[in-house]
C-alpha cells in the first residue's frame, strides 16, 4: 500500500472524532428515552395498583362521585368532571380574547405599541403560577364573594385564575402564527377590493388557523396540569360540583393537598396515583392534540 | 387611430415621507392596450403603479388627479374598495390564498356579496379560461391552490383578479419570479385579455415590453421621461436619456 492509499483507508484524529460524537450523542438519547421510560412505567405500575391490588374496579373508579379515602371511597368522577370543567371554561374564555389582542397586535395598533405590548406579554408569560394564584385568592376570590355571596371559592375562581395564567402564553403563540401568515397576502387580498377586516377575517386567522388552535390546546394543557393556583382558589372539597362557586377540587389539587397525608403502598395512596395516571394520560391526549393540529399545518 | 383612454393621470406626485419620488407624471392610458412602465430600479414605476388604485393609501402621499370614467379617484372621499373592484391588481410574486382553486378565484366576489352559486360557477370557469388556466384544473377546483406551479399559480392570481370583472389590471412585474414557459404563457395570455380589459404592467424584461406592449412608458429617476407607441420607444426614441437606458448606458 502506497501513502495515499493508507491515509485514504485508515483510521485519522477525524474519523475518531466522528466516532465519539455518535457515541455520545446516542448515550444520551438512550439516557433520556429509558427516563421517559421509566417514569412512564413507574407512574403506570403505581396508577394501576389500586386495581389490581386494592380489589376497586376500574370502572368504579372513574364513574363514582363519592370521594372519601378515609372511608375506603373513591369515585374520582368529581375531580374529572371539575378538572375538564375548569381547562374547557378556561379555554373557552380564553381564545376569543386571545384572537382579538393578538390580532389589534398584529394588524390594528401602530408598530410602536407593538413593541410596547410584545415585551409585556412575554414577561407575563413567566411569571409563576403562584403569583397567579395569590391574585385570585385576594382579588377573584373576594370579589366573587362580595357579588354572589358564599365563599367566592370555586370554579369560577379557577376559571379565572386559569385564564389570566394561559393568556399571556395563548396571546404570544397567536401572535407568532398570524405574525407568520405571508405579508403578501394583505397586499393581494386588498388589491382585491377588501376591507382591512376583511382581509383579516377571510384570510388571515383562516390561514393561521392551525397555528391558533394549537395555541388553544398549549394554553388548555397547560390549565389542566396546572396545580398550586387552583389548588389556591379552588376550595378544595372533592364533591361533585353543584356550581360555579362551590367549593371543589381538580384532579390536581386533589394530588397536591393529599399526598403529604398518606402513606406509600396503601389504598389512599395507590388511589392518588391512579388520579395522577389520569393527568399523565390527559397530557399525553394534549401533547398528541398538539401533534396532529400543527402536523396539518405544514402540509 | 384614435383610441379611448382608460385612465388619466394628471400632475401626479408621490412622497413618501419627505421623500418625493415621482415628479409631475402625466399619462394617459390607452383603453383596451397593454401599457408597459419600463425605468430603472428605484425609478418609481411601483409607486405610480400603486397609485392608479390606491394601493399607496398606506404608505405614501399621493397628490394629482387620477380621472376614471370622469372621476378624480384620488380623492380621499372617494370608496377606494370599488375603485379596486374596477382597478385590480396582479403582484410580483404569485400570492394564492391557502384556499381551494375554486375558493381563490371567487375571493373577491365573495367580498362584494355575491352568493349565488350559477354565477360564482360561471364566472370560476369564465375567469380560469381567460386565464389560460382552466385546462389544467378544471378537475381540481377544490384542492388546494398551493399546490400549483408557480406560474400556474400566477394564472390562478390573473383569474382571480379577471373573476372581479374589473376593467384595467394592474401588474408589478408578473412573470419576474417565473421560469421563460410560464412567462411565455402568461404573455400569450395577456394579449387575449386586452379584447376586454386595459392592462398596465411594469416590467424589467425589455423582451416583454416589446413584444407585448402596444404603449411603453420610461421613467427615469422619478419623471417620466418618454411615452409613446411601443415601436417608436424602441426603434426611434426622441429622448437621449431613453436610447441610452435601452442600449444598457445606464440602469
Ligand atoms: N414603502 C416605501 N417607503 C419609502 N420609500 C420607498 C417605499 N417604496 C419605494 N420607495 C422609494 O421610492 C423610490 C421608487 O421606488 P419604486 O419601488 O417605485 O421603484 P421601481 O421603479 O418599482 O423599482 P424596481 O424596479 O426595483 O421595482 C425608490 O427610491 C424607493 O427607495
Ligand atoms: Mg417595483
């Protein structure tokens, strides 16, 4: 073998180069995967020992509204029923006022109060939900007090805690996608003899439709798993909810204020995990939500 | 030959901010003709292009009389969404809506409320024909308009702007993102159209212009330097600054 051929053929500082950044990066993809694993396997084991080991069918579980660990009772059919109560109310509120800032954002106001407004969303969207959560309980809550009477706890309170904490992100998100709606289209579709609303209610947030239902659903997920700001405003009595200002409890809160009182491997406490399957569960719905609304998007 | 006017422009100003860019333009668009605006870049052909439908409404101050049909439409109290109707407008870029074909090209009667179904239909398949277009969708006017070539797409952009009815069209440089097959195409498609509309196009191509064009405007630095018949601006220009811009002095 002549020189060339040799350094042609074999092994250089390079190819090991290569060599070890493979190695590395698939050592950590594998590290990562088996922990997504193992946390999916864990929580499952544990999610399901209520029924498998402490005899409740599962079918009791979800359907029953009687909620009392103490006494060998758990429906978990009222955490469900206020937990999607909550993140739909939310949601629902939410997205037309989302549509509506991001839109003056986006297509009304003058590009200064744009650089006003966008900086202030995005530091809105950092604040922690415990923050959000203290609003509501000095501000919401009392203020629902002060006009229906009772306690102001409740799920209107959650409702309101939730849709300040997912607005921010929501406006943000919604801003982004009409933000990427193509300039050219405003051009064309008033050349065409349209209004500015027009234009904005026949081709914009139709074409940026997918972009903004996803925020819906991001904004929605993020409701439903949310647990200390509810937790704080909710009431936290795990009844099924008789209205919108009695006190409640969300599969969160339920989690939160309950696993501090009990003790690892009994009934009470495989029951909390089953509930905590159900968030996993519910997130995964979300995320695969998320998946398909914004896979459209690209075809 | 006497030939009608289309459109007349009359001391026409634009300024965007301080910054003046077209100087006293006057011009008279010749009816049922294809009038091409040739100059340099930065010559303003864009803006006075723009003016003609108030297309500058939001970007610059536009000062002169545009006469339409015996109306100054540049004036303010004027309903600049009709002046569009009667004045449309085709882009550089082809601009389809993520729409179906068939949704594309009614856009703009959708806007000014037409809602029955045997008109929308027929002026669909009247607009893609003149178009040149409906051969190649006429069995996919409900898929997607992005999924058509881009010249295809530009057509689609023509048809929609045809479905309006209007009777002048404006076009910026229509084929300069197109490849030499769907430009040939489109001119092809422009010298039918001008049985029936007046057309306004600027253009770099000086092959376009003469082959297409019957009028042909220059502008240099913000005036108009020359108008005339096509021929004549090519083959016998009276401005030096016009030879010299087409035998490539400058620009
Ligand atoms: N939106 C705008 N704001 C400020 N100035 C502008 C704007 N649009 C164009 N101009 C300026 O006006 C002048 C004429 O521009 P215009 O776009 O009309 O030229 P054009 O002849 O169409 O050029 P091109 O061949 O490159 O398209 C240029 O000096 C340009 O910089
Ligand atoms: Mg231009």
């Amino acid at each position: 073998m002549d020189d060339l051929q040799k350094q042609l053929t074999q092994p250089s500082p390079e190819s090991h180069q290569e060599w070890t950044g493979k190695i590395i990066s698939s050592l950590a993809i594998i590290l990562i995967g088996s922990l997504v694993l193992a946390i999916l396997v864990f929580l499952t084991i544990k999610g399901i020992a209520l029924f498998t080991d402490n005899g409740i069918s599962i079918w009791r579980f979800l359907s029953q509204t009687d909620w009392q660990p103490s006494h060998q009772h758990y429906g978990a059919l009222p955490m469900i029923v206020t937990s999607f109560s909550v993140t739909i109310l939310a949601g629902v509120v939410a997205l037309p006022l989302t549509l509506v800032v991001a839109v003056a954002i986006t297509e009304i106001l003058p590009k200064k109060m744009t650089g006003l407004f966008q900086p202030l969303i995005e530091l809105l969207v950092g604040v922690p939900s415990v923050v959000y959560g203290y609003l509501g309980l000095t501000i919401i809550v009392p203020e629902l007090q002060r006009l229906f009477g009772g306690t102001g706890f409740g799920i209107l309170a959650a409702t309101g805690v939730l849709f300040l904490m997912i607005l921010p992100t929501m406006t943000s998100m919604t801003v982004d996608s009409l933000n990427a709606v193509p300039k050219q289209y405003r051009q064309a579709s008033a050349g065409l003899g349209a209004t500015r609303w027009q234009t904005i209610s026949r081709v914009i947030v139709p074409s940026a439709r997918d972009g903004i239902l996803t925020a819906a659903v991001f904004g929605m997920a993020r409701a439903f798993g949310e647990a200390l700001a509810v937790q704080m405003v909710i009431g936290n009595t795990a009844v099924m909810p008789k209205g919108l200002i009695e006190s409640s409890a969300t599969l969160t809160s339920v989690l939160t204020t309950g696993i501090g009182n009990s003790v690892m491997g009994t009934a009470d406490n495989n029951a909390l995990w089953s509930l905590a399957l159900i968030l996993l569960i519910m997130s995964l719905i979300f995320n695969l939500l998320i998946h398909l609304v914004s896979k459209k998007g690209v075809a | 030959m006497q030939v009608k006017t289309a459109l007349e422009v009359k001391d026409l100003q634009v300024f965007y901010g301080d910054k003046h860019v077209v100087f006293d333009v006057n011009l008279k668009f010749p009816q049922h003709q294809i009038t091409a605006l040739i100059g340099a870049s930065g010559s303003g052909k864009s803006t006075v292009l723009r003016s003609l439908n108030r297309m500058n409404d939001d970007l610059a101050r536009v000062t002169g009389a545009i006469n339409f049909h015996d109306v100054n439409i540049n004036d303010p109290k004027v309903n600049v969404y009709r002046v569009r109707q009667r004045i449309g407008m085709v882009f550089q870029q082809p601009t389809p809506f993520p729409m179906s074909i068939y949704e594309n090209v009614i856009y703009g009667l959708r806007l000014a409320g037409e809602k029955d179904r045997h008109v929308l239909d027929q002026r669909v398949e009247e607009s893609l024909r003149q178009a040149a277009l409906w051969d190649e969708v006429k069995d996919q006017l409900k898929s997607s308009a992005l999924a058509l070539s881009g010249g295809q797409q530009q057509r689609l952009c023509i048809a929609r702007t045809l479905a309006v009815q209007p009777e002048i069209i404006l076009m910026d440089e229509p084929t300069s993102a197109l490849d030499p097959v769907s430009t040939s195409q489109i001119e092809d498609t422009l010298v039918q159209l001008k049985e029936q509309f007046t057309i306004i196009m600027v253009t770099h191509n000086m092959q376009q212009a003469s082959r297409s064009a019957d009028w042909t405007a220059f502008m240099h630095q913000g005036h108009l330097i020359e108008f005339d018949k096509t021929a004549t601006i090519f083959m016998n220009p009276h401005e030096q600054q016009t030879a010299d811009y087409l035998s490539g002095k400058f620009g």
